[in-house]
C-alpha cells in the first residue's frame, strides 16, 4: 500500500481532533468547548417546530436530564455556524447535501434556530445547505429544527 492509501485527508484528521463521537448520541466539540447532541429535534421527534416549541422542547429535556444532563440549550448564531464546512458533506431529511460535519447524524433539519432574536419575534436561522443565515418569525414552525448543545465546562446542570 502507497502512502497516500494509508493516510487520511488532512481535513478528516481535523475533524477527528476537533469532534468526539461519545457513543451516546453526544458529539463532543473539543475546539469549542461545546458538547451537541449528535442529532437535531426533527430527527428527534419527527416534526418541524418554531422556536417557541424549540425552547419548550429542550426545558422538557432538561427537566429529565436527558443523557445526564439538565443544561441543554439552543445555539447562538456563531455556535450554529461554526458546524458548517464546506470541506465536508452531508445528507439532510431531503436527502440533500448540506455543509454540515459528516460525524453528526444524516437526515437532519437544514435549517438551524438559534437563540438570537431581534425585536421578540424574529430569530436567526442558518441555513446548512448554504451558510446562510437569516431571520424568520419565531412563531413559524416550516422546516423548524435546531441542533442542541450546552457548554462542555458548565457543570452547574
């Protein structure tokens, strides 16, 4: 074997120092400091939800500590964006390619909510298919989903 067969692309050993599949449906991001859940709320519970059932969706969880934790929450802008590569791809509910890390779960909501509202009834979504980002009502439920996190070091939970 050459050694080009035997070594991984430098962008897949990148990606394998930055995230952490803990087998447990938890992604650990390392350079971050984050720890998602491996897999977003459409994949989740099978429906779209606006950000308000969002949030509602990750108290519930809280309040059973889901995977041993009671300190999930929605991604700011920035976290959203920060799965988005365009060095990877990956498959969404579609079975469309979206820019996201291919260690996260394929069929997933392309578009992310975050927590980041303007004037109470506006929150940016971003868009893994294009690294858009753009705000929509919070109270419109279409293509709805979000990624979960908390924050690696929080043991406040």
């Amino acid at each position: 074997m050459s050694e080009q067969e035997t070594t991984p692309p430098i962008d897949a050993v990148k990606t394998a120092v930055r995230f952490v599949d803990t087998g447990e449906g938890i992604i650990m991001d390392r350079a971050r400091n984050l720890m998602w859940l491996k897999q977003d709320t459409w994949q989740m519970t099978g429906k779209w939800m606006n950000l308000i059932q969002v949030r509602t969706y990750v108290e519930e969880l809280n309040q059973k500590r889901h995977l041993g934790f009671g300190n999930w929450r929605i991604p700011n802008a920035l976290e959203a964006k920060s799965l988005y590569t365009k060095t990877e791809s990956n498959k969404d509910h579609q079975g469309q390619v979206a820019h996201l890390y291919s260690i996260f779960e394929p069929g997933f909501g392309f578009l992310c909510w975050t927590g980041d509202v303007r004037n109470k009834i506006q929150a940016l979504r971003f868009g893994y298919r294009k690294g858009v980002m753009t705000y929509d009502d919070i109270y419109r439920p279409s293509r709805g989903s979000t990624r979960i996190v908390r924050d690696l070091n929080d043991d406040t939970d």
